[in-house]
C-alpha cells in the first residue's frame, strides 16, 4: 500500500523485523504487522523497540520461529 511505503521510507530499521515478534500468516498480515509495528515506533521509538524485541525473542527461542 502507498501509506505503509511512506512510513517505511521515513523511518529507519529496526533491529528486529516485526515478523518475528507478530507472526503472521498472510501477505496482509505482514504488512498489517509492519504497518502496526511503524505506528508504535513514530509514537514512542525506545519503548516500541523493546518490545519487538522481547517478543521475537520468545518467539524464536521458545517457538521455534525460523525463516523460511
């Protein structure tokens, strides 16, 4: 979508792509995640970060989240 282009375009990456914290099922949920995941990080940067990170750590150690 052209609005979830222009957020991604105005704001730096992250260290943890959203995917691993949200993970989704569908093309329209990743970009739902991303989409979600950008609108916390222009709120509150730091916080959002955090969390993100914390999530797609318990989602890649305890459930086994892989690329695929």
């Amino acid at each position: 979508d052209k609005d979830l282009t222009e957020l991604r375009l105005t704001t730096k990456p992250g260290l943890v792509p959203p995917y691993y914290a949200d993970m989704p099922n569908s093309f329209q949920g990743l970009m739902d995640s991303e989409r979600k995941y950008l609108t916390a990080y222009k709120k509150t940067p730091v916080s959002t970060d955090i969390k993100y990170f914390f999530k797609a750590f318990y989602n890649i150690i305890f459930k086994k989240a892989r690329s695929k």
